[in-house]
C-alpha cells in the first residue's frame, strides 16, 4: 500500500464541501488502480493514519498495523495490538519478551 497525498482542492465539490469519491476519482485517473481510502492525519476517521506496512479493513473502517508479536491481540476498539501482559506503571523502561510472553526491564 501506498500514501498519496491529494491537495484538498481535489476533494472539494463545487460547494466546497469535502467527498473522498473526488479523491478517488482523482487518484485513478492517474494512477489507473481503482482502490483509494482516504486517512485523517488527526486520527479522526478511520482510527489510524495510513503508514508503510499497515493495512485496512473494510468491515472495522480502519487502518490497522501490523501485529508486533505473535500473541498480542487487536484490540477491537481502538485497533491497537495490545500485549497479553499489561506494561508496568512503574516509571521504568521495558521491553516485551515474547519468549516468555512478559516484559523485560532495560537496564
């Protein structure tokens, strides 16, 4: 997947009024590939800004990254993968052991 940035002109309507069908449009008259989904920069739609690696799903809306370790799970709400252990609230660094599914402390 590829971010394309499109000016918001392109995304305007002769009303002003913002449609990502333009944005689409836009992109694959110039690119000749027909799927495009537009990202907020604020995060306010779709979860997640569109970054290299990460991919979308059309049933949750959103941009999901990729999955740091095998035994995280995608937390369904904020499409996060969360690990199985809570990160300690101790002021410390850690670092996540999969190995041992725990976190580590850096030292």
């Amino acid at each position: 997947m590829g971010v394309h940035v499109v000016h918001e002109n392109e995304l305007k309507d002769s009303a002003g009024v913002e449609q990502e069908s333009l944005g689409i449009e836009f992109l694959t008259n110039i690119h000749k590939y027909p799927n495009w989904v537009q990202c907020w920069k604020d995060h306010s739609k779709r979860k997640h800004m569109a970054g290299v690696a990460m991919t979308y799903d059309e049933d949750k809306d959103a941009f999901i990254p990729i999955q740091n370790y095998p035994s995280w799970t995608l937390n369904e709400d904020t499409c996060i993968w969360e690990a199985p252990v809570a990160y300690p609230d101790d002021g410390k660094f850690y670092t996540w052991n999969e190995e041992t599914t725990s976190w580590d402390e850096l030292t």
